[in-house]
C-alpha cells in the first residue's frame, strides 16, 4: 500500500461508496481541479466494468427469456401425443440444459464485478481525494501569500492617506500664512505662474456685430 493509501484509505474503509463516475458532482469538480492521467486510468476502467457488468446483466436476463419460452412451449405441447412432438419437447429440454448452463456462467462472472467494481471505485476516489488535497493545500499557500500582500498593502494605503493629507494640510497653511505676510496683491500675481492654468483668458473668435463694429469705427 502505498502513502497516499495510507493516508486516505482509513477515511473510506467500511463506508458504502457511490459510484463517483455516474455522479454529476464529481464530474462538475475537474472544473476547478485538473483530471491527472491516472484519474482517467482509473476512471476508464471502472466504466469498463461498469459496461461489462451491465452486459452480463442484460444477457442473462435473454437467456432467461428464450429458457421461459421453451418451457411454455414444452407446456402447451404435452397434451399433444405423437412423435413429432416427442422430438419437439425434446429439443426444447437440450435447449433449455444450455440455458442453464449459460445462466450459471453469467451468474458466476456476476459475482465477481461488485467486488471488483468496489476496488477500482475505491482507487479512484483515492486518486481523486489526493489531487484534490494537493490543490487545496497549493490554494492555501496562495491565499497566505495574497493575504499578506493585501494586509501590506492596506497598511501602505493608509500611510500613503495620512501622507496626503498632511501634504494639502501643509499646503493650506503655507498659502494662507504668504497671504496674511504678503497680501493678496501679490499672492495673485505669484498664483498666476504657480497656476497658470487656472489664470488664462479665454480669447473668444470675434463675432459679426464686432466685425461690423471695427469697419464702422
């Protein structure tokens, strides 16, 4: 037994298992987790099983119906009394021995598939728990590593807040003490080339009535 069935095996052991390969939510998780290789072995021959289980299945149930329909037969026959019948009946009762015996050989190879439809279910769900744990504890790792960036990061942002503030705190004041020591007059004239953009005149196109103007003056 190998590690991994170490570890996951006693999680499973005398639990009656679904078949993971005919439910849906096992399917819907490889959306989110990659199917390795050995997975799709694994589920490969479960449904090989599966098939082969469901063939041995269903023809058995046809010989039980051709075994039905000869001993129905051999019933309506014995009333009749003539040798075309004996032979009949006779044929019918060889055939209906090589029913039996076919039913015994499908009845025997049934016997064999649930327990090894239980292993090779087991093994995949092995598998399957093992890839998944792996990508969960590789999450994990990248949820630790993203938490403290966001967590280093909140700390920056709220350094960088106060950082601002301080700064349009300290510009407030130094506007407001070069005003009150050198008067608006000035404070203006130095605004208009610390902010020059908020100083510029809008020269508008002239329009027909100043046209008119210029030529009449």
């Amino acid at each position: 037994m190998s590690r991994v069935e170490e570890k996951y095996r006693p999680a499973i052991a005398g639990k009656k298992l679904p078949i993971v390969t005919i439910d849906h939510k096992w399917h819907q998780l490889f959306a989110r987790v990659e199917k390795t290789n050995a997975i799709s072995d694994k589920e490969q021959e479960l449904n090989e099983l599966l098939r082969a289980q469901g063939k041995c299945n269903s023809e058995m149930k046809k010989v039980r119906q051709i075994k039905k329909k000869l001993m129905d037969e051999i019933v309506e026959l014995m009333d009749q009394q003539d040798a075309a019948t004996d032979v009949k009946v006779e044929e019918n009762r060889r055939l209906i021995n090589e029913c039996n015996d076919k039913i015994k050989e499908f009845q025997d190879e049934a016997l064999d598939f649930p327990g090894k439809i239980e292993k090779a279910n087991a093994e995949l769900m092995i598998e399957t728990m093992k890839v998944c744990y792996e990508n969960m504890r590789l999450n994990e790792h990248h949820i630790s590593s993203i938490g403290k960036w966001i967590a280093d990061v909140r700390i920056e942002l709220k350094k960088n807040v106060v950082r601002k503030q301080e700064m349009e705190i300290a510009n407030q004041e130094i506007y407001s003490y070069m005003h009150d020591i050198f008067g608006a007059d000035v404070i203006d004239i130095f605004d208009m080339k610390f902010k020059p953009d908020e100083h510029k005149v809008v020269k508008q196109k002239p329009t027909e009535n100043d046209s008119e103007k210029e030529s009449e003056a």
